[in-house]
C-alpha cells in the first residue's frame, strides 16, 4: 500500500478512528494488525520475513538480558546479526555477488555460472532490518533493555508508518511510546496533517514532476547535451530529496497524529555549509545508525589519522552498498567518504585561502560559497546514484565536462516538453518559497496553508512512480 | 476524565479545524472545477475531452464528422475536405471506441455523411488517454468503455483531473502557438522531420512487423452498425509512409475487409494509404504531417465532390 493511493486515505483514518476507540491495553494489536495488513497490501507472503526477523531478534533479545557479561551476550548478539544480515544479503546483495563472480571467473577463463534467485526485493527490507538490528545491539551494549511484550515488539519492527523507508527508529525512542496511553490530541491532529499535506507536496507536486525530465535524460545520456545532463542532475538532486524526505513527512505526520514522535530525518540539507554537516541533515536516521554502529565501533575519530580516514571511507562505502548491490551506490558512498577525508586534509589551506581572500569579513558571502560547494559536491555524487550503471555514469560527466550546450528548446526540454521544464522549474521555485516557512512546521495558519497545498497538489500533483526509496 | 479529553478534543478537531477545512476545500475544488472544464478543457477543439463532449452534447445538424484515431486527428483537414467537416479523430481509438461514437452520431437526426478513418490496426484494443473520458463519464457508453479504469474519484470536483491536468494545459498553449495549425478538431504539427531522423524511422518500422487482424464477433458487429443507417459512410485510409508496408504481413487480407466494407450500399471505401507521399509529408511512418495533411485532404475532398458531396 502507498501512502499516495486511496487504500490509504481510507486505511490511515480509520485506524486512527479505531484506535482511539479501543481500551489502551488493545492499541498495539490494533497497530500490529494495521502493519501487517498495511505490508501485506504489497505482497502477503513477504510477511513472513518481517515475521521471523521479529522471532529471532525477540528471542535474542530476552536472552542477551538474562546473561550478566557481554561474552555471553555475544552468541545471542550474531545469531541476530547474522539472521538480519542473512536476510538482507540473500535478497538484496546475492545476485550481485553471484554476477561479480561470474565476470572474475570469466576472467581466469573458468567456465561457471553462478546460480541467481528470481525473487522480488521485500519493500522496506533494508530499513526494519537495520532497525531491529539496531536494537539487538543497544541490548547487548547495555543501553536498553528487551522488550518482552511479543506484541510490542513486533509492533516496533513493523510500525507501518516507517516500515517501508523510515526514518529507521531507535528503540529506545519508539518502545516506550506504545506503552504509553495516547490521547486524541487536536495540536498531534492539526500538525500531523500540515506534516502530511506538505509531504505530499513534495512527493507528487516536485518530486514526480523532476522525474519526468530526469528519467528521459538518464535513460539516454548519450543524446543529451551539456546543459541537459546538468539540469537534469540538479533535477535529480532536488527529486530524491523531495521523495524521500517527503516520505518521511507522511510518515512522521501519520506517527504524530496516532500520537507518536518519530525522530526527524532531513532537515534542509542543501542549506549546508560543509559535507560533514550535510550527514547531519540528510537520511538522518540512517546517517546516526551508521555513525553509533559502524563508525564509532570502528573507532571513529579517536585513532592515529589513517585509521580514521579509513574508518571514514569504510562507513561510507558501507552506506553506499546499503543503498543498492550496484557499482554506482559504492562510488556515490566512497565519494562522500573521500568528501569527508579531503575536508579534513585540506581545512588547513581552505581556511586560509578563505582568510587570504577575506571572506571571513564577509560571513554572509562565505556561508553562501560554502553552501554552494557543498551543494555542487553533493550534486556530483547524485550523477553515480542516479545512473542505470556505470558507463552512463561516466557518460554524463563526461557531456557535462564537454561544455557543449546546444542552445536549442528542443535539447533543453530533453523531448518532454516546454510546458514540462517550465512547470518543473514553477514547482522547484514552490519548494523554494515552501522554505520560508519555520522549519519545524509549527504555523500560525494551519488551515490556510492545509488549503492552499492541497489545491497546489490537486492541480499540479502528477500519478508518480513509487516512492524512491522503496527499492532500498 | 482522559476519555472525555479525548472526545472534546477530537470534536473541537472535528468541528473547528477539519469541517472548515473540508467545506473551503470543497468549494475551491468546485469552483477550480468548473473554471478549469470551461475555459480550458472545453476550450481545446483538438483534444479528445471536447471532441466527445461535442459528440455527445451538441447537436450540429449539418456537420460531417470525421471519426477515427491520432491518425485521423493530424490526417484530416477539415476545411479543405468540405466546410461543414469536423475532425473528431482522437488518438488510440479503434474499433470498441469507434463504434461508440458512431452509434451516438447513428442516432441524431442527421442525413450527412459520415467519415471514418480506417487504420490497419483498426480492430486492437486500445484504450487510450483517461483525460479524454473523464469529462464525459456522465454519458453512459463511456463509463462503460472506461469500465475497471475508472476511479471513484473521478465523481470529485477538480480533483477527478489530478493527474492529467497537464495533458489539458499543453493542449491549451499548444493551440495557441504558431509552431501548430489546428482547426475545426484537426491538430497538425508544422516542424518538419529531418531526413536523418525519418530515415532512422523508417528502417525501425521495417524491422517491426505488423499485421492485419479482426475476429469473426468484430467483423459480424461492426458490419452490423455499418449497415444499421441509411447515411452515407466514407470509410477512408489516410496515407501511409511506404516503409509501413514493408513490415504489414499480410497487406491483401486487409485490402479484401475493405473491398468487403465496399460492398455495403451506404458504405463507400476510398484507398489513400498507398499514395506515393514524399518523406517531408510524413511526421512518421504512420502520421501525416502538416504539408501531408493538407494535401491528402484536398484530395479527400476532391474525391467527396465527386460524389456529389
């Protein structure tokens, strides 16, 4: 079920109607029930993953509790590790590793293949196991404790308003909230559905309108010219953000309405004055995760230099194969990392160049070239995430390099039309004015703002694809 | 005392927020509804919506209507064929949407003839762009044909276009530009194709091969609502580029359906697609272009006079 459909719009209110009817003591079932239907919707028999995800972390879960040392944790620990891991490697990365195994055996002349599976990647495998991974760890680290209430915990791995791409939640923040008795809240209610409104603003106003002129660029790269490529990547950088961030809108607005705090997960971060602080505003939820559970275990940046490098690239290569089992989310991941690096090899000499040309004496101008170049580095990364493989990768960097812009309406429109481009551009400026609004949505006029977004979206809202990150 | 705050709130949510909310919206919605049909979709003579809202809720007694696909749309200029032409050719429509539209026209009170392009992919199921159907889905026959693709919110003001609002703006702007000619229902593309560019269409339709295909139900119904009236029917082939031909397996099969249609007494077949048109008269190996279009329809309307008409 997508949150853009009418199943939903009838779904979603008449589980808030039904949940605040129900005794407390009901609510989780009711929310697991909604969950499991909510998933089931898309493909019934992929429950049962999210099923024995939820048995084996449960299990580990109360067993990791009752062993006083960590040493006896740990085989309760990599039983759920593995588990999740498991799951994801066999439906998400093993035809990728069979296909790279093919070419080195192709390679050294050995005759093999190597069997695939045909089978369909679980919407939203990549986010709940991340998320109950994230809580076998925090068990065995000692920050929280199991949760023994079956029901509860099940609830918390398949809470259908981030189940299927986030924000991927904490436990320590989500399990204590079902216990809690929620009360119909009119404040919840009016924020949840301004949260919701403009989430859907940013899906199908901006986001499936960028796609059609991202999706005829990047399907044909070699028939594009330079300013086409170009558009279309900045195009790309302001769809995936709106997709997601939207969907996370939706899906905080549902959460708050029934009640709940999920944690936010973009705050504007193409306003971003430096790679680092991008991580703090983009994917927040997924940039924390790796950050408590890759990097810091690795050490983070409490080692000799090289090995925080290191761990910097490996975090960030990881996070790029967490996107998808292709080259291009490796490179788009390596390059952030090799962002991260640059920035602390180089802060000597950036900072004073910045000094030698003054610009500290000018803030306003310094915050905006660093915002630019933040923004252009980001940019360039999308190109790899964007691309269907790598060759059209390098296709595009390679006609945005050449500087040949045919100064025609016809390569610029990249054959969807005139009205297309400008109706994009139109919709890329709404979001731009959509930023004078407080970043926290808390406004004095809900219900005008409610209005005008909805007609916005009536009038220039497109049947999209799904949302981006359900391939994930 | 926590239920009662629950309750007040959801009231004071329900009556104070959601209701006043609901009703501006709605009265929004109606009024962006009714301006939008009016003055734009209704506004587009080439456009699918208004060719079948003219259908259907207009009676022009003393017009000839041309019937048929995209092909009919951009073949058939209506001025040049005879001056009471009028080009209801909307892109996809075969044979199920075609009889439609013929059988609402059957049952006017008319006695002019009747125009119906002919393709040789005539007798596929297509179904075309919803934004032709939606205005119109108060006529029983299209909701019909639109069958499990309608939505219940198509019954919704303004919100039954989300989605396809594009297709009636760029219809709008583009009757309105000089890049374009249209007329009377007919819509037809200036831009010439390159050469390079036609060439590389012609080989691809080469190396796509088509077929001539009807089932015996088909052919016995359309037969049947051919015969059912006494008006004069044009069943007409607008051109074809050559390459289509080269491609089309079994070209004598279909030319005998239409020496058969021929045989109708009201009916009357008139072959263009083998007109030996230039590449520069094409738009592609289907499609005539706007120096085609005008050609092909001075002929059709020589041959129409000839025929007393």
């Amino acid at each position: 079920m997508l949150f853009n459909s009418a199943e939903f719009l009838i779904f979603f209110p008449a589980v808030c109607l039904l949940y605040f009817v129900l005794p407390h003591r009901w609510r989780w079932a009711l929310l697991l029930a909604a969950s499991y239907y909510f998933y089931m919707s898309w493909r019934w028999e992929y429950i049962f993953i999210i099923v024995f995800s939820t048995g084996i972390d449960y299990f580990c879960g109360l067993q990791m509790m009752k062993q006083p040392t960590k040493k006896r944790r740990k085989p309760y620990l990599w039983l759920s590790l593995l588990s999740n891991l498991g799951i994801l490697f066999t439906f998400k990365y093993y035809n990728f590793f069979a296909t790279e195994v093919d070419k080195l055996a192709e390679a050294l002349n050995i005759a093999y293949a190597s069997p695939t599976l045909q089978w369909l990647l679980p919407m939203g495998i990549s986010f709940y196991t991340f998320q109950t991974m994230s809580y076998s760890i925090d068990i065995y680290n000692d920050r929280i404790k199991a949760e023994k209430h079956l029901g509860i915990f099940a609830l918390f791995v398949t809470f259908f308003p981030q189940l299927v791409a986030g924000p991927i939640e904490r436990a320590s923040n989500l399990l204590p909230q079902f216990r809690k008795h929620m009360h119909f809240s009119y404040e919840n209610a009016v924020w949840g559905i301004t949260k919701i409104t403009y989430g859907f603003f940013k899906k199908v106003v901006v986001a499936d309108r960028l796609a059609v002129y991202v999706d005829a660029v990047y399907s044909n790269p070699a028939g594009a010219d330079s300013g086409t490529v170009i558009l279309a990547t900045f195009f790309f950088a302001v769809q995936i953000y709106c997709d997601f961030s939207g969907y996370s809108d939706i899906a905080i607005g549902c959460a708050k309405i029934l009640g709940f705090d999920l944690m936010e997960n973009f705050r504007r971060p193409y306003l971003a004055k430096s790679i680092s602080e991008f991580w703090k505003r983009w994917h927040i939820s997924l940039s924390t995760w790796f950050r408590d559970y890759c990097y810091i275990p690795l050490g983070g940046n409490r080692v000799v230099k090289w090995r925080w490098y290191y761990n910097l690239m490996i975090t960030f290569l990881v996070s790029g194969f967490w996107h998808g089992a292709e080259w291009t989310f490796i490179i788009w991941g390596g390059l952030h990392g090799a962002y991260l690096v640059a920035a602390i090899l180089l802060e000597k000499q950036v900072n004073a160049g910045a000094r030698a040309l003054g610009l500290y004496k000018i803030p306003k101008l310094n915050t905006l070239l660093n915002v630019l170049l933040t923004c252009g580095l980001a940019v360039f990364a999308w190109i790899f995430f964007r691309a269907n493989n790598l060759p059209d990768a390098l296709t595009i960097i390679q006609t945005a390099l050449d500087f040949n812009f045919q100064l025609s309406l016809g390569a610029l429109t990249a054959g969807t039309g005139s009205f297309n481009l400008v109706i994009s551009v139109l919709v890329v400026g709404l979001l731009g004015l959509s930023y004078l609004l407080p970043y926290h949505l808390k406004l004095k006029y809900p219900r005008t703002f409610i209005v005008v977004t909805t007609m916005v979206i009536v009038l220039l809202g497109r049947n999209g694809d799904e949302f981006i990150y359900f391939q994930f | 005392m926590e239920t009662n705050s629950s309750i007040s709130s959801f009231k004071r949510f329900a009556l104070r927020f959601l209701l006043p909310t609901a009703i501006v919206l709605a009265g929004l919605c109606v009024l962006a509804d009714w301006l939008v049909t009016e003055f734009v979709v209704f506004q587009n003579e080439s456009s699918g919506a208004y060719k079948m809202h003219r259908l259907f809720d207009e009676q022009h007694p003393d017009e000839i209507p041309v019937l048929g696909s995209s092909r009919a749309a951009g073949s058939y200029m209506p001025e040049h064929i005879h001056y009471q032409c009028f080009n209801y050719g909307i892109e996809k429509t075969q044979y199920r949407l075609t009889s439609i539209l013929l059988a609402e026209e059957l049952a006017k009170d008319k006695t002019t003839p009747i125009i119906i392009n002919f393709d040789y992919e005539f007798f596929r199921e297509w179904f075309g762009n919803m934004a032709h159907f939606i205005p119109n889905l108060d006529q029983p026959a299209l909701r019909a044909f639109a069958g499990e693709r309608h939505r219940a919110f198509y019954e919704l003001p303004a919100v039954r276009y989300y989605g396809v609002y594009d297709d009636y703006y760029k219809t709008w702007l583009a009757e309105r530009t000089d890049k374009n000619y249209s007329s009377r229902g007919g819509f037809f593309l200036k831009a010439e194709v390159a050469p390079a560019a036609f060439a590389a269409m012609a080989k691809k339709r080469r190396n796509t091969p088509a077929g001539w295909d009807i089932s015996p139900q088909q052919d016995s119904a359309w037969t049947e609502l051919l015969s059912s009236t006494a008006r004069p029917i044009f069943v007409v082939v607008a051109p074809y580029h050559s390459s289509y031909f080269e491609a089309l397996r079994n070209l004598p099969v279909g030319q005998a359906y239409l020496a058969k249609l021929d045989s109708l007494p009201n009916v009357t077949v008139l072959d263009f697609g083998q007109t030996n048109y230039p590449d520069d008269h094409f738009m592609n190996t289907t499609h005539l272009g706007y120096t085609g279009a005008a050609a092909f329809s001075m002929e059709l309307g020589t041959a129409l006079k000839q025929r007393g008409y």
